[in-house]
C-alpha cells in the first residue's frame, strides 16, 4: 500500500476558482483503493460554502511557530467519495472572501499553509510516500521538506512532486520578503534555487526540489522548455527535463 497526500489551494466540491481544484478532487478517487490510500489536504476557508464547513469533523490542533509567534493550527476532516480530506484551519489566514485576494498577503498565507501541512502529518498519523504539491501556493513544501524536515526521521523517504497548472503565476515577490515569510537560510535563495532576476520566486523552489515536475500533457512539457513559453523558467525545466513529466488531465464521468 502506497500513501499518497494531495495538497492544494483548492479542491472540488468544496473551493474552486479553475481547473486545479478539479484535478486536486477529482483525480484522488480514480486511484485503486487497493494499492494506494490518497488523501487530499487543502485550506479551511471561511469562503468555503458552510454546507460543507458544518460537516467536517475535528481531528486535531497544535501550535506552530511562524514568524516570531506562535500560530493555531487546526485540523479538520471530511471524507467525500470515500477519499479523505483534511483542512487546515487558521481563521487569520484563511478568512477572506475569496481563496486569494492581496498579493503579499497571499504569499505569507500559503507559506504558513505549506509549514502547517507538513508540521500537521505526525499530528494526523498519515506519512505519505508521496506528496502531490499544485502550483505556486504548495511549491515550498518540496524546500521546507528539504531546509527544514530532512533530520526528522518522520519525513525521511517521503518523496514530491510537483504539477505546473499555470505557469503565468509563480509567486513572484521582493527577495528580503521571502527570505521574511519563509524563513529559509540565504543559501536558497541562489540562481539555480528560488533567486529569480533580482526577485524571490516560489514557483521556481518548487521546481529546484521536488523529486518530480509533472504539467497537462507531453506536448506543454516541451513547449514550457522554450523560451516563448517558460514564463522566464524555462532553463530550470530544461536542466529538469529528465524529472518533468506531460500527462494529459482525465475527465470526470461523474461530472462529464
């Protein structure tokens, strides 16, 4: 049995603003349950319809330092179509009334989401073999995995991956920021780590670390290797290239 842990921004049926809450939903239940327990981690949103909020169940909390001060993390769960999602709650992060809204703002908020999704897996008693990160809100965990998770033999083994839906967002900002919001050592902010043309980049660390790149068919694959399409990232993925991965998104026959 393969464990497998799906972490996203967003999710189907409970928040979506595109087409990466459909795979982050979708695709966990398509799994054969005999060889492979998915399970799918995403943000407790106040914006999540209270249907769905009224319904979850607590699992646990704790309380994380982040930034100087020590953060409530709560975890919540809701299986759905028999697959099993946690959230993870923390009302000054996640209350909007959108999943996403100020520009920096965001950028703290999923940088707290990453360290929180990653600190809540002993908490949870769910070690993942695999951890499938989405886009720029989910690309630190492949670091903090890295900077700050590699000692503990919890996470040792565990694996990541990455899936590029969008390349035009990257979770580009100022570098002393950054290095402020994650709190990662200067050393990963290099050229060839998450320094981006004078900026910090979290798109790019997500792609530096995970042990595997993945993006929506074989054809994306190559064209994000060019100039025209890498969105400024295209001499990493070329340097990647025998790690990135096209595979076309499947359908839903529930839905379609």
């Amino acid at each position: 049995m393969k464990n497998i842990l799906f972490v996203a921004s967003e999710a189907v049926p409970f928040i979506k603003t595109g087409g990466l809450a459909d795979v982050a939903g979708s695709l966990p239940k398509c799994f054969d349950k005999q060889y492979f327990d998915v399970r799918v981690m995403i943000p407790k949103y106040l914006c999540i319809n209270e249907k769905w909020r009224n319904e979850m169940t607590y699992v646990n909390h704790f309380y994380m330092d982040y930034l100087g001060q020590s953060r409530y993390v709560g975890i919540m769960q809701y299986v759905y179509d028999g697959i099993t999602f946690y959230f993870i709650d923390n009302e000054a992060y996640f209350n909007g009334a959108k999943p996403y809204g100020d520009w920096y703002y965001d950028l703290e908020k999923f940088s707290f989401f990453c360290n929180a999704a990653l600190s809540a897996l002993p908490v949870i008693g769910f070690k993942p073999d695999v951890v499938h990160c989405h886009d720029w809100q989910t690309a630190l965990i492949p670091v903090f995995l890295k900077a700050f998770y590699g000692e503990n033999p919890f996470y040792r083994k565990i694996k990541t991956i990455i899936t590029l839906h969008n390349m035009r967002f990257q979770g580009c900002v100022d570098l002393d920021y950054l290095k402020e919001v994650t709190g990662l050592p200067d050393e990963y902010f290099t050229y060839d780590k998450l320094e981006f043309y004078g900026a910090g980049n979290m798109l790019k660390g997500g792609i530096a670390f995970a042990d595997k790149i993945t993006t929506v068919s074989k054809s994306y694959a190559l064209e994000i290797q060019e100039e025209e399409y890498g969105e400024g990232l295209d001499p990493l993925l070329r340097y990647r290239k025998e790690d990135l991965l096209g595979i076309v998104n499947g359908i839903d026959y529930q839905v379609y």
